[in-house]
C-alpha cells in the first residue's frame, strides 16, 4: 500500500471533541481540596517597595496563604533567557515576584491563596503594598536619556546592541547615485490568546513528585528551569499539556507564574491552581512589536537595490524574558527579507522601558521590518519613477543564487541562508491571482466617496529551529500503533498532521495511528516544543526516524521468531514477512518502541507575495479591505487545509496589528487598555475578502520531509501592504504612513495634514 | 460572603437545584459546580463571546448572567448541543470547514450559530458576520467559520409538506 494521506485535507482528529465541547484545558482540571491562586500585581511602573502588609488578608475566611517575596527561601529566583541567552542580559531577568523594586503595571507581588477565586480577590484588596514612586522611562526615547534608569546598579538602559552585516554598507552608500532616509514605526500588541494563561501543581510530598498542568510550547525547557530554581531533578517534574486554546509565541513561555504556582502548591501542601483573567492578560502576557526606525536605501537609478543601512530602537519594556531579545535580533536580520540587497549595516538596540516585558508574537521582527521595508521600497519606486511592482521583482533574490546568505549578526555570530526557492514565480501567481494588471488604473481614484489603493509585497518566513526533536513510535496489542512526540500543540493541529506522517511512513491505514501524543514530558526523552514554526518539520523529521528505527527493531525481532537473518525480513504495510513466505503482523510484534531523532542547524524559508486593494474613507478615516490575497510556497505540504487555515488565520492577526489592535499607555506608565473594549481585535465583520493560495513548488533541502515552516505566512506583509495601499489611496492628499496601526484617528489626520499642507 | 442562596434550572433537559452564592457568575455556576465545562471563560466581561449558552432559546453570555437570575430558566450548553455518536450537522460542518483550530472558542461559535439558524435558517452571509461578531476567534480569520455557518443552513430548514 503506498499511502498518500501527507498531501491530503485530512479532516482533524482534534476537532472530534473541540466541536463537542469536549477539549480539557487546564481551568477544565478540578481535583479535590484545590486552592485557587490570584495575584496582587503592581499598580504603579515604577517604585522602590517599602513595605508589604498582608495580615488584613491573612485574616478574611477562606484565606490560606499570602506569598511574598520574603517567603521565598533564599530569595526569589530569576527567571533564565531561553532563546539568545547571552551574558549580557543577565543582569535584566526578571525575578519571579517583585522583593526590591515594582518596574512595570502588572508585576507580581503577592500571591493569595484561598478556597475560592472571589475571596481571593476579596483579599487582594485588603493587602497594603507602600511603594516610593520614581519617575518611569516609558518610552526609548526617555530610556535612553539614562536619568530614569530601570536598573540603577547597571547604570544603563540599554540591554544590548545587536548589529547585521554584510558587505561594506558605508561605501556603498558613499558611492550611491540615489538614497531615501525614513523613520518609522510600529505599535505595541501582542500574542493574544484567546484561552487566558493557566497553572495548575499537584505536591506530593510522599514522593517528592511535581505535577504542573497547562503546560505549552516548550514543556521540558520549562520543567528544567522549574527544577533548578526549586531545587528538584527533572525526574521528579511532570509538565502535562492540556488542551492549548491559541499560543501565537506568547504563551507557554516560562512565566512569575510558572514559578509561583508549583511553589505555592509545595508550600501549602496543596494542589494550587491560577487562571488569569483577560485584565491580567492583557498586563502580564508578554508583549510585542513595538519599535522604531531610521533607516536608509541606497539604490541605482535604474531600480537595483546596492544598501541598506540604519539603527532600531526596541521597546522592550521591563525585563529580558526568556525569548525576549528575538525580535529585535530579528529586525537586524531580516530587514532586507526576500530582497538580494548585498551592503547592509543595520543595528538594533533593546531599550528597557517601565512597561510590560515583551516576547516573541508570531513572525517576531519580520512582521515589523515587512512594515519598515516595503514602506521604503514603495517610497524608492516613487522618487526613482519605476513601476513599484517591477521595482520588487528586480530586485528579489533569484533562484539561481540558492541557499542565499543572510546578514551576519553579532554578537552571536549567527549566520543563516535561505533554503530554497523561485521567489518570482510565487510574486508573478500572487498579481495574476489579484487581477493587478486591470486593478492598477484604480490606484488613487475616488469612486463612490471612497479613495482607493493598492499594494504589493514580499515576505520570507524562518522555521525548523534546532536543535533537536525527538518521536517515539510504540506498537500497540492490536496491531495499532501509537505517535509520542516532543512537538507542542497549541491549536495548530498537530495530532492529524502527526498522523499523516505516521501513516505514510508507515504504510498503514491512518485509523491505525491510535492517537498521537505530544507535548507533556512523559512522552518522549527529550523535547523541543512549538515555536519559530518548528514543530512539524521538526518533529515530521524525527518521526520518520523513528519509524526507521521501528522497522529495525521489527526486523531483529522477527528473524529471531523465523529462525533467519533480519536483512532476510520484508516489511509490507502490518505484514512482516521472512523467508518462503512465513508472515506476522504488527499485532505480533505488540509493546515494540522505537524512538527517532532530528537534529538540525539550519532553517527552512517560507515565502511568499502578498497584494491588497482597500479603500478608505478620507472623511472618518476608516479603512476597508476590499481584497486580499496570500500566496505561500511552503514546501512540502502535509494537510493543505490546515496549512490554509494558518495562512489566513495569521492575516487576520496581521491585519488586527496593521489596523486595530494597540497597548496603550500613560505618561505614568498606566496601561489604557485593560479590556477587551479598549484593545481592539478583530471580528467576523472587520475582514471579508481573505485569500490564501500556497503551494508546494520548492521541498525544503535540509531536512527528509521536505517541509518549511509555515505559520506566519499571512501575517508577516500584513502591515507593509496595508500602509502602501492606503498611501497610494491617499495620494491626493499626500499621505505617507510612517508608523502602526492605522487607527481611523491616525489616518484622519494624516488626511487633514495633507488638506493643510495644499492649502 | 454572603449566604449561599438555592438555585433551580433545567440545564439539557435536566432539572438542576445547586446553592450558589449571589455573586456566582451562571458561566462559573454551570463549569465548577455543575461540571459542564465545554463552556469557556475567555473575558469575563461579555465581548468574546467564548462563554455563550443559550437561555430560554436565545444566545446569552454566561459571564454577564448571574448563577441566581437562571431560576426557572432552560439552559442548554454545547454538551446539551452535542451527542456521542455522531456530529451535529452544524458541528461537522465546522470540522469539514477547517472552522476550528484550538477549539476554545468553538463552543461558544457553535452555540450562537445554532441559535441563529434555529430563527433564520436562510439568514446570509452578512447576517452570519453580523451575529458571529459578537465571538472572537484568535486563530481561524474567520472566513472558515462563517462558510461553515452557511453550510449548515440546509439542516435547520423545516422539511417542505408533502402535498
């Protein structure tokens, strides 16, 4: 049987109970003798803590513990950086629960634990926290004057300078014939989930065993970092992973809570379980996006792009956490994106602010340097007098010069290529697809009241970080077999997609894989998890190792019961067959486990060319989109339907950060939007007419599925499109975007500064 | 605390009596005390829509209900929507549609769209967005979820009489 389930829209395993109402997720957990977690969290950015009094909470009915800082032995641990973990950072960790000082609004700073979530609250009001208010640094531009200074000890506002390069960018642009220098920006949002964050720890203190539920993206980094800072081996953590409603970067990092809550539940002998609430998540959940630019292109006068050079400036609030210096490396390294631009020096410097951390939110950096770039390479066209779409096409890095180096950063050191691909084929389908040749007499025109506009641009997409990751395959007594996998789901649909592979490596029915496993630690020696779009491809990949392994396994085990060598065995879907035709069945060869293994270094490319059509109306501001549509060569394809599904799923978040969703704050350092009513996202009637197209032109070289990574397609050019068709909208006014989102409000004045500006 | 009052409904066709206190929200009533935790808490204050049951036949938000104002009411969740052997049409249409992807906020999806086609089983694609704007999906962009609504239409339209 030659299968072909890997191509295939296969319908999902999971939805059988999401559809039922049947999923578990972590506030789904209820054991007996629970306590329920809540969290006084700072209300002020910036402070010196003086004293914290909590016996008026003590003393409310139903209160059983309130957790400060002092109560933690030795102090408060930090929390370690995951991802770029260099020295420098060190000093910027966050601790767990604030001891000494309160630098953001939303900071931990007691823990009440209580029968029931109501008086906890209750009691949170009764905690009396004495803070000496400094002045905050809410912004770069104030972090960086340096007399506001988030860490006094460090004498510095500035993490770290992260610096791209190749060629010699200065030259270039000494000897260029033409430059554009511009300053943008984009705003603050973030991955927001639409399940808030959730902890739940079980203590047994007869065993000394840790059990910590909600577990996601990266359980067994988690579960390290858990047991060293409360002195426990990994043996004795389990991280279970629930059912995961939505991750986006931004959940399952280590969190203040993923120390806190196994603290809690060792400390009071209890099983301790905290869910945020949407005002806590929208405070404590990391951050995103927010940077800005000055940045300059040096070009031919015929249109060849010869430089990119300038510096980024990344709010990054309070703290460095785990994976917080991502995109700021990112917007070094990807400025110049799909683009063969040989001189580049681009510097990015991480800014501490007195708001809340930030991390990675799907397509880190490149969502931003999309907005950055294409703004620019829009503006170029336009001084030059070329044709933007020819402009593009130009200067894309052609097929012929695969694998195509990226700029070096330092430090690090880190080199990376793109893999592989024909970036015009993918940008030519994209303006056919659009209609862009009959659109483009719309660009600029006024038609029943609305200005229209149009855009095109290009985006690459990282994925399949290394190092590792790990599957185990394991025979069941009736011949089923069942996928144990070190990947993490977070919504994206891994246990179908995990199946197909199985299924075709296996040459066995797919109702064979009798359920695919993933996430918690207990599956698989050691984990990776989900994240940088890693999880299929990674675990895709150790997968069909495992199943090579299993083959061998069934083959020593089989010569023995034949009586032959094991190269004498021929494996054919369940059947395993031996000399002059004696046959068994998987069924046979019952409790048989293999695990396989995928290492890697190197980095699978998605990419792909976005084109838009919008209107706007000048008077109000508001902008519609008329039309979308996404073209994606991802490589391999394993389930074009769900692979779809990410494409536009992702838009739409793009187009929430391009047009609505924004974190405001205060000259104090205030969060303006604690609620849903205020950080807007979008619904169902915000955008129609979404279309994705991905293909499977280009197989991945570096890894055997072939595969990319392939989650943030549509949301990476989202923000670049949108401000490029609504400037070519508004041209008669003059409009240029220059920063993100594109409120109405924004937009309308942009507008009216264009009216004054012609008067 | 104030003293917990008794409270009588039908929940899926069952008469349920539970002491709640008067501040229990009905969506934390039907989760923690009741066990029917297909139903979500994504805001706790009436925009997600996440936590969206049906009361009396219309679609109501759980969070913004208190467990106490339920008395006498017949309240039906996605566990009173759903069956163990086969998918609804209206759930299978979600699946085929790839209108689901982490699944928290598909029960409350699932339930305002019953309600909505249960009225207007010839309600548009408008009218679809119209009433679904009122749920925030964070991963699907939507455009599955309102073809999967469409789909279902077909099984919520009363047979034509025979002549």
């Amino acid at each position: 049987m030659r299968n072909a389930f890997v191509g295939s829209a296969v319908e999902r395993r999971e939805d059988l109970r999401f559809v039922r109402g049947r999923g578990q997720y972590v506030d789904d957990l209820r054991p007996d003798s629970l306590l329920h977690a809540v969290i006084l969290r700072g209300s002020v950015s910036h402070g010196r803590i003086r004293s914290i009094d909590t016996s008026a909470a003590m003393r409310i009915e139903g209160v059983q513990a309130v957790i400060t800082a002092r109560d933690i032995p030795g102090g408060p641990p930090r929390i370690a950086m995951r991802l770029q973990p260099l020295g420098e950072f060190k000093p910027f960790e966050q601790s767990v629960i604030a001891d000494t000082k309160v630098r953001y609004v939303g900071e931990p700073i007691a823990v009440v634990l209580a029968t029931s979530v109501a008086i906890g609250e209750d009691a949170l009001e009764r905690i009396v926290v004495d803070i000496d208010l400094l002045p905050p640094a809410g912004d770069c531009e104030t972090s960086a004057k340096g007399d506001r200074l988030l860490f006094e000890e460090l004498g510095t506002n500035c993490a770290i300078t992260f610096t791209a390069a190749c060629g010699d960018a200065d030259a270039a642009f000494d000897a260029a014939p033409y430059v554009r220098r511009e300053k943008f920006r984009t705003g603050r949002h973030y991955g927001l989930t639409i399940e808030p964050r959730g902890v739940m720890a079980q203590w047994d203190a007869a065993t000394g065993r840790l059990t910590v539920s909600g577990a996601a993206k990266v359980p067994f980094f988690n579960r390290r970092m858990l047991a060293a800072q409360l002195g426990l081996p990994e043996t004795a953590i389990e991280m279970v992973e629930n059912d995961v409603g939505g991750g986006f970067g931004a959940r399952g990092e280590f969190y203040p809570e993923d120390f806190l809550i196994p603290f809690a539940a060792r400390h009071v002998g209890r099983p301790v379980k905290w869910i945020e609430d949407r005002r806590e998540n929208l405070m404590a959940m990391n951050h995103a996006r927010q940077a800005e630019v000055d940045v300059e292109i040096a070009c031919t006068r015929d249109g060849t792009i010869l430089a990119l050079r300038g510096h980024a400036d990344v709010d990054m609030g309070a703290y460095m956490r785990t994976n917080g210096a991502v995109a700021a490396r990112n917007i070094a390294q990807f400025m110049s994106g799909p683009y063969r631009i040989p001189n580049i020096k681009l510097r990015s410097s991480l800014w501490m602010t007195n708001k809340t951390p930030v991390g990675t939110y799907r397509a880190p950096g490149r969502f931003e340097t999309d907005f950055f770039r294409e703004r620019l390479l829009d503006l170029a066209a336009k001084d030059l007098g070329i044709d933007r779409v020819e402009f593009r096409r130009r200067n894309l890095v052609p097929a012929s010069a695969m694998p195509y180096p990226m700029p070096t950063i330092t430090p690090f050191e880190s080199k990376d290529e793109l893999d592989s691909g024909d970036y015009r084929i993918t940008f030519d389908r994209c303006l056919e697809e659009f209609g862009w040749a009959a659109k483009a007499k719309l660009q600029g025109q006024l038609i029943d009241g609305r200005y229209h506009g149009l855009a095109v641009g290009c985006f690459i997409e990282g994925g399949a970080a290394g190092p590792k990751e790990t599957a185990r395959l394991e025979i069941n007594p009736d011949g089923s077999v069942a996928v144990f996998i070190g990947s993490s789901a977070v919504g994206q649909g891994v246990e179908t997609v995990f199946a197909q592979i199985a299924a075709d490596a296996l040459e066995i029915p797919i109702d064979r894989i009798s359920g695919v496993h993933h996430g918690s630690t207990t599956y698989v020696s050691d984990g990776y998890g989900a994240y940088h779009s890693r999880s299929v491809v990674m675990g895709g990949s150790a997968l069909l190792d495992a199943t090579k392994n299993l083959h061998d396994l069934m083959r020593a085990a089989a010569s023995k019961r034949f009586g032959c060598v094991p190269s004498e065995i021929s494996i054919r879907e369940d059947r395993i067959i031996g000399p002059d035709g004696v046959c068994a069945t998987l069924a046979d060869f019952a409790g048989l486990t293999a695990e396989g293994i995928f290492l890697n270094k190197k980095h699978t490319f998605t990419y792909g060319t976005h084109a838009a059509h919008v209107t706007v109306d000048a008077k109000i501001g508001q902008v519609e989109i008329v039309d979308y549509i996404a073209v994606v060569d991802c490589g391999r394809i394993i389930n074009p339907m769900t692979v779809r599904g990410q494409v536009i799923g992702s838009l739409v978040q793009g187009l929430g950060g391009a047009l609505l969703e924004d974190l405001r704050y205060d000259e104090e350092g205030q969060l303006l939007t604690g609620s849903l009513a205020d950080y807007l996202l979008p619904t169902a009637r915000d955008f129609l007419n979404l279309r994705a197209i991905v293909t499977d032109m280009f197989p991945s070289p570096i890894n055997p599925l072939g595969a990319k990574g392939a989650g943030e397609g549509g949301i990476i050019a989202a923000g670049g499109i949108v401000a490029n068709a609504v400037a070519n909208a508004l041209r008669a006014f003059g409009v240029e975007p220059r920063e993100l989102p594109l409120t109405p409000q924004r937009v309308w004045e942009m507008v009216e500064a264009g009216r004054s500006n012609r008067r | 605390m104030a003293t917990a009052m008794p409270v009588s409904f039908e929940v899926n066709g069952k008469q349920v009596t539970v002491e709640v206190e008067p501040r229990m929200t009905l969506v934390d009533c039907l989760r923690y005390q009741l066990r029917l935790t297909g139903t979500h808490v994504g805001c706790e204050h009436g925009v997600c829509g996440a936590c969206t049951i049906l009361v009396d036949g219309e679609a109501v938000r759980a969070c913004l209900m208190l467990a106490v104002q339920a008395e006498g009411c017949k309240v039906i969740t996605i566990e009173g929507l759903s069956n163990d052997e086969a998918l609804t049409p209206l759930q299978a249409s979600f699946r085929r549609h790839h209108a689901v992807q982490c699944g928290f906020c598909t029960p409350g999806m699932i339930t305002t769209a019953h309600a909505l086609l249960s009225e207007e089983p010839d309600c548009d694609a408008d009218r679809v967005r119209e009433v679904l704007s009122g749920n925030i999906c964070r991963c699907t962009g939507y455009i599955s979820i309102v073809e999967a609504v469409l789909d279902a239409r077909s099984a919520y339209r009363k047979p034509e009489t025979l002549p």
